[in-house]
C-alpha cells in the first residue's frame, strides 16, 4: 500500500509536468507559424493568429495612427500636429 502511494506522489505531479510541457511544445514547435498566446498589439489580440493575418493588424493600426493628429506639449503650451501636413509617413 505503501508503494501506491508514493507512486501517486510521485507520479502525478511527473504526469502534470509533461501535460504542460506538451502543450508548450504544441504551441512553440508544431504551431510555429502562428503567433504565442496571450500576444496583443495596441490593445487588440494577436494570439494565434498567422504572421500574414499579424501583419494586416499592424498595417492597420499603422494607417490609423497617420490619421489622427498628435497633440505635443513643447514648453507647457499644447501644439497640434497633424500627419499629413508633416508628411509622416510609417
């Protein structure tokens, strides 16, 4: 009976580890071509995506940041810039 249990002891926590180990090699190695879990970029989650569908998020992203003037704060006075009339360009 004794045997039983140090096996349980053991055994579980070994079988727990190789669980997890299994799906961070599913994740790292077989999906290797998709984005890791838990990414995000500005906000807006990227996990699982293919580096294709990543880009896309980010050429998006991009286009809105060139739209949207910036407000600067240059020696306490607030300066409005806008992209397009500075050429910006990412």
């Amino acid at each position: 009976m004794r045997r039983y249990i140090i096996a349980l002891v053991v055994g579980i926590p070994i079988a727990l580890m190789l669980f997890v180990a299994a799906g961070y090699v599913h994740d790292e190695v077989i999906a290797a071509d998709r984005v890791s879990r838990g990414v995000s970029v500005a906000g807006t989650d990227v996990s699982r995506l293919t580096l294709d569908d990543t880009f896309a998020v980010v050429a998006s992203y991009e286009k809105t940041l060139v739209s949207q003037p910036v407000v600067l704060i240059i020696e306490g006075k607030a300066v409005e810039l806008d992209p397009s009339d500075v050429s910006l360009d990412i």
